[in-house]
C-alpha cells in the first residue's frame, strides 16, 4: 500500500501543479451551462499534463458536467468517456480512494454517464450502468454518489426501502408511517445547508402533522466531532445529543434514526436529502439538497389529499 501511495504522489506531482486553479475556473464555466467554453478552455490546458494525470481527469470532468448543465450532450458523452476510461484504469491499478482527485474524477465521469444515457431517452441503460458501477464501488467513497444518481431515476413510484434504525439520537420515538404521509429528511451534523433546512421542517410539522404527516429525520456517524475533533461513536454520539443539540437542535417530536447503512442504501452523497413516500409507502419524491417550505409543501399536499406530486426530481 505505502507503494502505491508513493506512485501516485509522484504522478501527482510530477507534472505542473496547477490543475486545481484549472478545475475552479472549470467548475465556474460548468454551474454557468457554457459546455463550449469549459471545452475550448480544457483543450488549450491539456498539453501541459500526461492524458492520466489525476488532476487533469478532475478539471475534465467538470467540462462533463458542463455538458450535462448546459444540455451539451454530445461534449457530455465525450468528456464523461473519457475520465471514465482513464480514472477506472487508474482505480484498478491503485484503487479509487488512493487519490482524491482520482475519486472525484470518476464519481463525476459515472454521474455524467448515467445522465447522459437517461437524456438520450434509453432510462434502462442508465440504470443497468449506475447499478453495475455502485456495485464495483461498493465500500468505497463513491459508492453513496453512484447510488444517489441510480435512485435518482428508479426509486420514484417503487416501494420505500426499509430503514435502519441502530438505534436514535435522543428519545426513541417509534417511528409510525403506515397510513401517513412520511417525509424522510437525512441530515448530518455537520452540514450548513441542513441547519438551514430545519425551519422549513418545523413549519410543515405544525401545518399537516394533524392531517396524517409524519417527519422522521435519520443520520450517521462520520468518526468526528465539533470542528473535525476525532471521535468514538460515543464521543460523536454525545456531542450530538449534548452541545449541538443545544446549538442547532432538532424538535423532540421528530424520530431521529440512527443507521450506518442508511447513507449507502439512500445514496446520501448530498446532505441533506428528502425522501417522501404516499400514504402507500411508495417514493413519490426523491431530492438530494435542500427544499423550501413552499416546494416541501407542494410536495405533501397533494399526497395527502390523496394524490400524487406532478413534478418529479429525477432531472436533477
């Protein structure tokens, strides 16, 4: 292992060491739709760096998802096929995690794959390739970004998958779905956007927990504390229940799960992420990132008047 940590700490810095500088101005170009320009820009830079260079497979793939973004499917297709290729034989020589460039790299090149297959109306191929690459990756990194894009356009209209419950942050508060509409928000303590999220929760709650809603917000251990102190689970545990439930903390009425597997299981490579099931229990919403009260409202209403949500998140 310490030899393939020293080939690729070589490979990376054995060529210039501005790819970084090259991946932001990408990122920009990608977020702003411009495929074309996010091309031009990798193509003029690409000389500098041998064609397996970790962190030119990083800058690369944002001009995928500038495709993707931009709806430039062709440049999509071509950028993601070609960090694919590349990073994968990288991986089966030194493994995905060996190098965070390397993981990124490909995460991205399988997320623009899958994309790129489902716009090109063949849904079946995206999901035979998200699947089959999840399971290659499985305990890796990657693995929850593979999965959340393979849910992302297979979980609606199936069964929600049952959740692991280790045991609960706080009170064990038993968690009751059946005949209610159930939204599911996964969230870490560490993370901004959920702190955010939490009063548009509260306020669904006190509108529709009469009419038959119910919220439950599952978590996961990370092996860290407050600003990135490592932990025991019962360190973590602790501080959770302790200086961060008084800081930021979650309302008592809300069952917060505690499960390891959840994370794989549901793909949670964005936090937070919200699952809504009908009254059924089947998907009818899958959202990895943030929703507003009025898109969370949009979203349950309907289900419990008994209909279904028009809009499905499977695009994103």
């Amino acid at each position: 292992m310490k030899a393939v940590l020293v080939a690729l700490a070589l490979l990376a810095t054995s060529l210039p060491a501005q790819t970084g500088a090259l991946s932001a101005q990408l990122k920009q170009l990608a977020f702003a739709g411009e495929a074309e320009a996010a091309r031009d820009m990798a193509e003029r830079a690409r000389g500098n760096y041998r064609p397996d260079h970790p962190g030119l497979l990083e800058a690369l793939s944002w001009v995928g998802r500038a495709g993707v973004l931009g709806e430039n499917w062709e440049i999509a297709e071509a950028y993601g096929t070609e960090v694919y290729e590349q990073a994968s034989q990288l991986a089966a020589e030194h493994g995905v995690d060996a190098s965070a460039q390397l993981s990124t790299a490909l995460g991205a090149a399988i997320e623009v794959l899958g994309k790129t297959y489902d716009a090109a109306g063949d849904r079946a191929r995206a999901a035979h390739f998200l699947h089959e690459e999840r399971d290659k990756y499985r305990g890796t990194s990657i693995e929850t970004r593979i999965q959340k894009n393979y849910l992302l356009i297979s979980i609606e209209g199936k069964p929600m998958p049952p959740l692991a419950a280790d045991r609960f942050i706080g009170e064990p508060i038993p968690i009751e779905t059946k005949g209610k509409v159930a939204v599911f928000y996964f969230w870490a303590h560490w993370c901004a956007d959920c702190k955010a999220q939490k009063p548009a929760l509260i306020e669904l709650h006190e509108r529709y927990a009469d009419q038959g809603l119910a919220i439950i917000g599952p978590t996961h251990l990370f092996g860290y504390a407050a600003g990135g102190r490592p932990a025991t689970e019962d360190e973590e545990i602790a501080y959770i229940e302790g200086p961060w439930q008084k800081l930021y903390g979650l309302p008592d009425w809300m069952p917060k799960p505690l499960g390891q597997e959840n994370w794989g299981a549901f793909g949670v490579s964005t936090t937070p992420t919200i699952v809504i099931a009908d009254r059924a229990g089947i998907v009818r919403l899958y959202h990895p990132g943030k929703m507003t009260f009025e898109e969370l409202e949009a979203a349950v209403q309907p289900l419990l008047d008994g209909g279904s949500v028009g809009a499905s998140s499977s695009a994103r």
